[in-house]
C-alpha cells in the first residue's frame, strides 16, 4: 500500500520511455544479426543466434504494450533519436569481435539494464502494473546475456596481449555512456514533481555528443560466412549424408553420425538467413520477429549435432563441417532467391520421408538423445514450414509457383564442386570411414565392411539427392 498510494509517471512518460527501449532491443537485434555470418568462432555465432532472437522476444512485447497505451500513430518504426542512433551506429561499425562484445556486454546491456530496473523503480505498480510484468521479464532475458557477456569478458582478461586495446575500448566506451545520457535512456524521462514540464528538458540540457569514432563510414554486411579453426575443410563435399540417411542397408546406430553431421552443418542456415534480415530490414517487423526465431532455431540445430557428438564421445572437429551452402546462396542469390531456396529445402522435409523419417531412425537407432533432438528438430521444421507459408509464399499465386520457383533457384546455384577441387581448395577428402571406426570403438563394435566402404559424395547430388542442373 506505501507504493500504491504515490503518484507515478504519466501514460506520455511511460510511452517515451518503452519506446526508447524498444528501440534499442529493435537495433540491438539486428546488430547481432549482421554480425553471425562474419563471426568465425563458433560459441559467438550461436549466441549472437539467441541474443538477437531475445531480443527480437523483447522488442515485440514492447512494440504489443505500447500499441495498447493510446498512442496511435506509435512511430515503432522510426529511426531512433540522435544519442541512441550514435550509439547504436557506433556499436553496429564496432571494429573486431573483442571491442564489439566489450562495448555491448560490459557497456550497452549494462546500460539496458539500469534503465529497465529505473523503469521499475519509478513506474506506478497499480496503474502501470501490465507494463511492470514486461520489464521484469526482460530483465530475466537481459540478466541471461549478461551472464553470458561477463564469463567471455572475464576469459579475455586472462590473455595476453588483451584481444583488444583497453585503453581505447575504456574511452569508446565512454563515449557510448555520454551518448546513452543524452538519449535519456538510462532515466527515461521521468522527472520529480514540480520540475521544468517541457518533455525535452532533460535532453536538451546534455553535452553533446563525442565525434564519430567508427561509424563515419555506413556499416556494411560481409556476407562471407567464416569459422574457427575447429571447423577444417569448410569446402569439403567428399561425403553426401542425405544418401547414407535413405539407404535402407545401413543401420539406424550408424545413421545417427549422419544426423548429429546434418543438425552441426545447420550453422550454415543462420549464416544464410542472417543476410536476409539484413537486406530485409524495411520488411514488416511481424517478419523480422518470425525469421530471427528461425534463424535461433537453426543454430540450436546446430548446437544439437555438437552436443551429440560430445554424448557419443566423437571429436566432431576431426568432420569437415562444410560452409558452401551459405557461401554460394549469399553471394550468388538476391535475398528473394535466398528464402525461396530455404522454403523449398524445408517444404520438401515435411513429407514422411523427410523430418518423421529422421525421427524414427533415431527412435530405433539406441541413442535416446538422438530420438529427443529429432523429435523437436522436427517440430521447429514444421514452424519454419509455417513461417515460410506466412511471408514467402503470400507473393505467388500459390504453393506450387512458390515451390517451383525455390526448386529453380537452388538449380541456378553453382555448385563449384570441381572448382574447390582443382583450386586446391579441398581435396574432399571422405571423412566418413574415419568417424565410423572411432564410434564403432565407443559402441565396441566391429565395423561392417559395407558401412566402411561407403563412398557416396555431392559430386553429383545436391542434398536433396537432385542432380545438380549447373556446369559442374
Ligand atoms: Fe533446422
Ligand atoms: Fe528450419
């Protein structure tokens, strides 16, 4: 009763204030979007995956909660004020992994942070209480990335030389702080009773702000995928998975190597959608939000084959963990043509000999973990599948056209199989047989012969067993 018997801040307030939040959980989404392809090291490029999707999961119910605080035209999809745009253009032009992850896990979600604790310090908990329940569930989500931001900072405050100069991440740092301010983040625009009413003045009484330090040049989206030295012969097609998966000859045990292989080679899915947002940006925002869960979803696919290798006791870094699926979408596709290729790929999982085929040869291959992984594997396809129905296929007539037109898209996708080749790009070495001895060991099992010999590689088939109709 002593917090809700005082006054609070007024509906104009609260709007200006979640605005500037949502603003920057909006930005923030899209910042650690662009950075997921370029990004090698692999533990950042899923992180990246899941912040940007928490905060595109924050930025939504901001946008919901605004929309429901009478405020039409609600001007969500505005550019953000001066300080929060130089900070945020800033930070988007960050030079290097080591200076953008200290800018925003020691500087800008901190700052996040303060304001959605100020917001709830200061908002009146009886009138404003829908507002309150959404703050505190960002902050759940925030505290998450902060906590995952202080253990990466901490790891580099033990190397030498530092993987960035503190003195200049200390001043840059800064300088986001000053901007930040003067946005009037950090204290929304709240102000005790009897202050000066004009709704600028705590703005307009900021230092102005420092001199563009990165961002004087526009930012640019590198759509060149890139890994970390775990992932070795990124241009190896030597093993075709698709086509030991369907060979009913081999058991299902052994095709549960080819399944964790499949879901650790969907990195290359993120890496791929992330420059779809990035060139759709202007898009609706319902379609950003739709995508960056798929983009999260895809990378935790990911993390499932890395996390069942580990289960089974195979070094995955020893399997080549190819990158040429979003290597060649991003540089030879339009962004229409990219997702017209996903939609296709992941319309044609849908059939019985698709995602419930993966899932029953791990329900009976003995790995329980396998069986669980396939299991919601298969449940977020289903979603992508619904996804791609909502906002890819609404341009054509129908289905069909829809279907047709991703199938001649990923048609026109050279393969260049045989340029890796004779560019000595790689040998496409076959992994398989190597992969196969080491889990035949853990299992200790005799390997079959038949299963060794297997040899079936993407000089000819891309993965969904079609000839490649390109030169090579
Ligand atoms: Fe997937
Ligand atoms: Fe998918």
């Amino acid at each position: 009763m002593n917090q809700a018997i005082q006054p609070g801040m007024a509906v104009e307030e609260c709007v200006a204030w979640l605005k500037r939040l949502h603003t920057l959980f909006r930005d923030l989404h899209l910042i650690l979007v662009g950075r997921i392809t370029s990004e090698p090291c692999f533990e950042l490029k899923t992180a990246f995956s899941l912040h940007a999707w928490l905060c595109a999961e924050q930025a939504t119910a901001l946008r919901n909660r605004v929309s429901e605080l009478r405020e039409p035209p609600l001007g969500l999809d505005l550019p953000p004020e001066p300080g929060l745009a130089w900070a945020l253009d800033e930070l988007r032009a960050a030079p290097g992994t080591a200076l953008f992850c200290t800018a925003l896990y020691g500087a800008v979600l901190p700052t996040l942070r303060q304001s959605l604790v100020s917001y709830c310090a200061v908002s009146q908990p009886l009138a404003d209480a829908p507002s309150l329940r959404l703050v505190r569930h960002a902050l759940l989500d925030l505290d998450d990335m902060l906590d995952f931001g202080r253990r990466l900072l901490l790891g580099w405050e033990q190397l030498a030389p530092p993987p960035c100069d503190p003195s200049l991440a200390s001043t840059w740092t800064g300088e986001l702080q000053q901007a930040f301010s003067a946005s009037g983040l950090l204290a929304g625009t709240h102000r005790p009773p009897g202050a000066d009413p004009s709704p600028d003045s705590t703005i307009a009484r900021q230092p102005p702000l420092p001199a563009r330090r990165f961002s004087q040049t526009p930012w640019q989206f590198d759509p060149l995928p890139r890994r970390d030295a775990r992932f070795r012969d990124p241009y190896n097609g030597g093993v075709n998975p698709e086509a030991f998966l369907y060979d009913p000859a081999f058991l299902a045990r052994d095709k549960t190597l080819m399944l964790f292989y499949k879901r650790l080679r969907e990195i290359d899915v993120p890496e791929m959608m992330a420059s779809i947002l990035v060139e759709s940006r202007d898009k609706p925002w319902e379609f950003l939000h739709a995508m960056t869960r798929q983009l999260w979803d895809e990378a935790r696919h990911s993390l499932m084959g890395q996390v069942g290798f580990v289960a089974l006791g195979i070094d995955w870094t020893q399997i080549p963990v190819n990158f040429t699926w979003s290597l060649n979408l991003n540089t030879q596709l339009t962004a229409q043509e990219r997702h017209a290729v996903l939609f296709f790929i992941e319309q044609g999982l849908m059939p019985r000999t698709g995602k419930r085929f993966e899932w029953e040869v791990a329900q009976q291959s003995g790995v329980p973990l396998a069986a669980t992984f396939q299991d919601f594997d298969w449940a977020d396809e289903v979603l992508h599948a619904q996804i791609g129905r909502e906002w890819y296929v609404t341009d054509f007539p129908d289905l069909n056209h829809a279907l047709a037109y991703g199938d001649r898209c990923w048609s026109r996708v050279m393969s260049h199989w045989r340029e890796y080749l004779d560019q000595g790009l790689t040998q496409h070495h076959n992994w398989w047989p190597d992969v196969y001895r080491q889990a035949c060991q853990v299992w200790n099992t005799p390997p079959d012969p038949g299963t060794l010999a297997f040899r079936e590689n993407y000089s000819q088939l891309r993965a969904d067993l079609k000839e490649f109709s390109s030169s090579d």
